[in-house]
C-alpha cells in the first residue's frame, strides 16, 4: 500500500505509485478510491498553492471548528520539511510533532487531519506548495502557534539567521496559550465521513 502511518493517530504519508519511462514520470497524485480504500472519507474542496524561497517558514497554522481542515500537502518544485503537531485535547500523542521532507522529487504527499496544526520550511533554493483542503478557508477561524515554540522544540532545519518569517506568524501565541477546540475522537481520525 501506498500509506504509512506516522505514529500519530491519523497522520499519514501518501506515497504514489510512479511510473516512468523514456518519456517521463506519471501518477495519480490524489485518487479518493484509493485513499477510501485506506479509510480516508475526506472530500476535498479547495486546492491552496504557494510559492517560497529558502529559509521561508510558514505556520504554525489550524483553523477552529466548525471550520476545521483537513490538508493532503504535496510539492510541485523544491524541497521543504513539511511540520504537524497534534492539538487534539485528550490525544494519546498531544503536542507530539512530526516532520518530513516532502518535495518534488520524491513525489511523497502528507495527509493531515483535522486536529492538527500545520506549517512548513522552505529547504531548497525555491518551492511551490499545493495542498488540497476538505473545508473552505473561513478567516474568523484562523488559529496558530508560534512556529519556535519552546515546548514544541521543532527542528525546522533553517539557521535562525536566515529565517524569513511573516509579522503576523510571529505574534501567535504558544501551544499552552492557543485558542484550540478539537478533542481527540479516537484513533481513526481520518477526516470527515
């Protein structure tokens, strides 16, 4: 199977099957009879893309529910180390973190339900982002944590010198002082059914 759990309930690596020839490469990037063969019910309705050079680091970012997202992140171009922390109150792994290189090369994508706050790291010299989302962005909702969280001790594999990092994602708050309503509901976690 193309899914490997990472550890966290419903946290999971999508890795596709690649087919290559003289030509090139093709695969199915998202395919929702695969992913509900896994389990995965989530309907995705809004595809976010983003473009950033080295040493951006985005996040971390989440919205409340009702509202909550669920992502499937994969990269078009470049590298980055792609970061999930659960939130979930009541998790068996709450404020665990996990980090993967995602990139264009190794086509691997990160499914990341809701519960869970998000953000990535820019490793290469520039890299585009897409990642499909199963709610609508609703600002009113918006929540984050502040990227270099002590509590969360994230590796973002930046030197602090050359982080670039936006005004508004060095204002939030930390993990202990975030606005957060998600409850763990056990341990297959995978989106709305």
């Amino acid at each position: 199977m193309p899914f490997t759990e990472t550890g966290l309930p419903g946290l999971v690596v999508f890795e596709p099957i690649v087919f290559e020839d003289s030509r090139g490469y093709f695969y199915e990037s998202y395919n929702e009879q695969t992913f509900a063969k896994q389990g995965i019910k989530s309907r995705f309705v809004q595809d976010n893309q983003s473009s950033s050079s080295y040493g951006v680091i985005r996040g971390l970012h989440y919205q409340l529910n009702p509202h909550g997202q669920t992502k499937l992140v994969r990269v078009l171009s470049g590298t980055i180390l792609d970061i999930a922390v659960d939130i979930r109150k009541d998790s068996p792994t709450y404020g665990k973190v996990y980090g993967i290189e995602l990139s264009a090369e190794n086509k691997k994508q990160l499914y990341i339900p809701v519960g869970f706050a998000h953000g990535f790291s820019v490793l290469s010299e520039k890299a585009e982002v897409l990642y499909k989302c199963d709610s609508f962005y609703h600002k009113e909702s918006e929540g984050g944590i502040l990227y270099n969280d002590p509590a969360l001790a994230i590796d973002w594999k930046i030197p602090a010198d050359k982080a670039i990092v936006s005004e508004k994602d060095i204002k939030l708050p930390t993990l202990a002082d975030c606005k957060n309503n998600y409850q763990f509901e056990g341990a297959l976690a995978y989106g709305k059914a």
